[in-house]
C-alpha cells in the first residue's frame, strides 16, 4: 500500500505485488483453501463458544447476587422463596429439586437415609448444571491443542512445495519460492491466532465454572439444611439484617445503696 502510494505522487506506476495473501494462497492450491477453511470454521466455533458461555455464566452469577441480596431467604417457605425466583434457572432448579427429594423421602424408613437421599438429590441436581455449563468447552481444548498442528501441516506443505520449486529451477530464485514459503509463514500465523484465544477462553471459563460450581455446592447446603430444620436454619446473609433490625436491650441500672 505505501509503495502505491509513493508510485502515485511521483507519477509512476506502482510495482505488481505478486506475494500477497491470495496470491500464496492460489499458488498453494486446495489443499492451502481447505486448511484456511479449518483453521478458521475453529475461529468462529471458539468465539461463539465463549461468548455465549459468558453469557450463560454471567447470567447465573447476577441470579445468585439476586438471591444473596433478595426475598428468598426472606420467605416464610422454600416453596414460596421457589415462586420468586426465575423459572428455568439454576437456582430455582435445585430448589425445586431438593422439594421434590423431600416430598419423596417420607417413603424412606430410616432418617439417615432420608438425609442421604436430600443430600445426593441436590448432588445430582448441581453436578447436572455443572455439566450444562461445562458443554462446549472440551472444543476450546481441542482448538487450542490442534490449531498449532493444523497451521503446522500447511507450513510443511508450503515449504515443501518450496522445495520443488527450487529442484525444478535448479537454483533459489525469489519467485520461485517466495509463493510457497509465504504459505508456511501464513499457516503458522494463523495456527497461532487461532490457539491462542482458545486457550484463553477455555482457562478463563474453566475458572469462572469452579467458582459458580462453589457457589451452587453452598446453595446446595443451605436449602437441605433449611428443609432438614423445617425452615429454622437459613444462611447467615438472610439472619443478619433481622437481627441487626432488632432493638438493643436497655442496659440495666443499679439503685446506690444508700
């Protein structure tokens, strides 16, 4: 682009740029196309991957600020704190889940047993969201783990296709290399660029999941502890703004003798 440039202003013609992008590309033939179109259908899939599974954590995250902060705890029962929260959501199904564990353990003869069922109902219930939210990321890891090699194949093909420019014309020339060798240095740029952020993407989501699975193992305890109590027990969050609320006792006086 400068070169044109400069040619313009000094009224001069620009020099035909043979050994740009498409013009390697062209040299390299289908096989260079097909390995671009690979290279890049990982591209796309990885963005895709990681901005909807933002979205998705992002989504959880704010609903559990919600609950932290909200009316659930505040309710006289986890079916009424149930109705307050979103339908379809995380929270609300392991709510949901733990109820049904509990109108379904009065079959259960043993209290222990009872416990149990609760306890690895809402297990099943969080492991199941986990799972959910871990959908799509062993892409990520396959993308970053390959993209490097699939980047590698057409840099060994381009070099290749170098080397028998070179034997066919009995000597090094530019021309007859520049082509091919400017392929091997795309597709390993390439290969980078595509790894790179998939690698980022998968270790970034990968740790917002282990965050959001401690949080849905806390809310886990919290609702099989306030079904086990009959709705006694209730996270500290949700008792400390009553008893904040409630007026201090008077401190109590003595008359002095006299």
């Amino acid at each position: 682009m400068l070169i044109e440039i400069l040619a313009a202003a000094g009224g001069t013609a620009a020099p035909e740029n043979s050994f740009g992008f498409t013009e390697a590309m062209k040299q390299g033939g289908v096989i260079a196309w097909f390995i671009l179109t690979v290279l890049v259908i990982m591209s796309v899939g990885s963005f895709y991957i990681l901005i909807t599974k933002l979205l998705e954590q992002n989504k959880i995250l704010g609903q559990y600020k919600a609950i932290r902060g909200g009316a659930f705890w505040k309710a006289n029962s986890l079916s009424e704190g149930a109705t307050k929260l979103e339908k379809n959501s995380a929270w609300r199904q392991l709510v949901d889940d733990g109820l049904a564990a509990e109108n379904q353990h009065s079959k259960m003869t043993d209290s222990l047993e009872a416990h149990d069922w609760m306890h690895g109902s809402l297990a099943r219930s969080a492991a199941s969201i986990n799972a959910r939210l871990a959908g799509g990321l062993p892409f990520l890891a396959t993308v970053g783990a390959t993209a490097p090699f699939v980047g590698l194949l057409g840099t060994v093909i381009g070099i290749y296709r170098a080397m028998i420019g070179i034997a066919i014309a009995g000597s090094a020339q530019i021309d007859k290399v520049a082509g091919p060798v400017g392929e091997a240095l795309i597709m390993t740029a390439i290969g980078l660029l595509v790894a790179v952020p998939a690698v980022l993407a998968y270790n970034w989501l990968q740790s917002r999941n282990r965050r959001i699975a401690e949080l849905l193992s806390g809310f886990s305890t919290d609702v099989l502890a306030n079904i086990t109590s009959r709705g006694t027990v209730k996270p500290a969050s949700a008792t400390a703004p009553a008893a904040a609320a409630r007026p201090a006792a008077a401190p109590t006086t003595t008359a002095p003798k006299a």
